[in-house]
C-alpha cells in the first residue's frame, strides 16, 4: 500500500472588510446546496469570453451536481448504490475545485469567493471519504 501525501489547503482568510452570508449550515444537504448557489453567484461576476466560458459552464455542471448526487445518495436502495452515489459526490467535489482554480487564474479580478469554495470543495472531499470509510466498515 502506497502512502501519498494529501494536498495541504488551508482555511480560507475572510479579509476584515468582508462578511460570510451567514455560518456554514449544519445540515450537509444545505450545505451542498448553498455551494451550487455561490458557485452560480461566482459565475455570474465573471466575464463571459472564450477562456471563460467553458470553464463557466463546467463549474456549474460539476458543482450543481454535488448535491444532485446527494440526494440521490439519501434515497439510495442498497449500500452498494449509496457508495456509488457517494464516490461521483467526492470526484464532482474534486471537478469543481479544479474548475475554481482556473476561473480564479481566467479573470482579471480576486475575489474572495474563490477561496472559500475552493476551501469548501475541500471540505467535501474530506466529508465523502470519511463517510465511504464509515460504510465500508459497518
């Protein structure tokens, strides 16, 4: 078994001057949807050109399917399908932070959006593969 080092992020910085819309929820569902939401919000501040515009449309598909998988996930009829359900949850979180880093790098502008939905797509990788760990053992 081959160990490889995890990619180290660290918690996004909220500069003084600028306020989270409200705590993170609890609720995890809430949570997945309220990702979709300021990814949309994100993509609507971005020009629309030809480095953009792929990446634009890539990012919403993969992180409005985060959640669209979870949901598929809680209603799943066997253990082998909530796995599944599960693993396209943690590879679209994983998507959609590539996609964010190339937005981030495609405009000219900094945002701090960026940041926290890159932290927060981290957080979801971490979320899913603790929850796939749990169910394998149970």
């Amino acid at each position: 078994m081959e160990l490889t080092k995890k990619p180290s992020y660290q918690k996004a910085k909220t500069p003084n001057n600028i306020k989270l819309q409200g705590k993170k929820p609890q609720n995890l569902e809430k949570r997945l949807n309220e990702f979709f939401i300021r990814n949309i919000k994100l993509c609507k501040k971005c020009p629309l050109n030809p480095r953009t515009s792929r990446i634009i449309s890539q990012l919403t598909a993969s992180s409005g399917s985060v959640p669209a998988n979870y949901a598929e996930a809680s209603e799943a009829m066997s253990k082998k399908d909530f796995c599944k359900s599960i693993k396209i949850c943690r590879k679209e979180a994983k998507e959609s932070r590539v996609w964010l880093d190339g937005l981030k790098a495609a405009v000219d502008f900094d945002d701090f959006e960026f940041d926290y939905l890159v932290q927060e797509a981290t957080e979801f990788i971490y979320i899913f593969t603790s929850i796939l760990k749990k169910t394998d053992t149970r």
